[in-house]
C-alpha cells in the first residue's frame, strides 16, 4: 500500500475567523490557497499518477484541499470523521488499517498528520514529519498500514510540488 499524506492547502486566518464569531469547522481555504493547491495537485499526479480512494476530514478546509486533488485526479473525495483536527494518531490508524487500496490519499490537518506519519514510521506519535500548509509527504507499506512498518518515499513543500508541476 502507498499512503499519500496531505496537509490541507492555507486557509483564512483562524484568528479574524473566530473574531466573527464563526466556527472553525467551517473555515475555508484562501484564495491563494486554492490557487497553491490546484498547481499542487497537478505535481502531485506527475509524481503519483494513480489514486485508488481519496479521503479527507470534515472539516471544510481539508475538503477543499481533497476536491481539488479530485478534479485533477478523477476521484471522489470521502469525508472520514478520523482524520478530523483532534483525533489522535491511533484513531486514525485504526482507520486505515482497515483499507485495502493499493494507493490512498488523506487530507488533514496539522500536528495530528506529523504524528501519524512519526506512529505509522517508527511506532511512535512523534511529529518525525511536519507538515506545512499544502505539503505533502508518501509512505509505502508491505500490505496495510502499520505502526512502525511504513517507509518514506519522499516529503514535498508545496512550492516544490508546484515547481514539479
């Protein structure tokens, strides 16, 4: 299995949004963020030309993100409560270890991302990667994700993602 890892794209800024007494969950991505993400998205596919399954939180920054990786994949994005902001590591582990695609990508959110990928590396919720806004890191797997047995096949910032693209 390859597991594609992605953080969402920059989204409003979280402070102004809460000044106007809007929910987080609802916080979409930016202008520029989209625009980051669409050319992103097209070095993501030159890299990786194949997705089985996209998945992404609920939340509608991350949804965004997905979306736009689906368009320039083809594929449907799926909301998954456990990769939501505050479910820990495990929790989204126990998700994906139920997957059988040969190829998943998930769009989420920051430090939960960074301490799965440290669990599904080196069997423990350590941020080994971080992830910034847009950034995107693959993982390989003998069969289904496990703690401890993924390999890193490469991290890229998204501004390496759009040079690639």
């Amino acid at each position: 299995m390859k597991l594609l890892i992605v953080r969402h794209a920059h989204a409003g800024d979280r402070e102004e949004w809460a000044r106007e007494g809007k929910d987080d969950f609802a916080r979409p991505l930016s202008k520029k963020g989209r625009k980051d993400m669409r050319e992103a998205a097209a070095g993501l596919e030159r890299l990786l030309p194949r997705l089985d399954a996209l998945a992404s939180s609920p939340l509608v920054r991350a949804l965004e993100t997905a979306r736009i990786l689906g368009d320039t994949y083809g594929a449907e994005t799926k909301e998954v409560p456990a990769l939501a902001q505050d479910v820990s590591a495990r929790e989204t582990l126990r998700w994906l270890s139920g997957r059988g695609e040969k190829t998943l990508a998930i769009v989420g959110h920051e430090p939960g991302f960074g301490l799965l990928a440290g669990l599904l590396l080196c069997a423990e919720e350590r941020p080994i990667v971080s992830l910034k806004k847009g950034q995107a890191c693959l993982l390989k797997f003998t069969g289904r994700a496990r703690a401890g047995a993924g390999t890193l096949l490469w991290s890229l910032t998204p501004k390496q993602l759009r040079r690639i693209s």
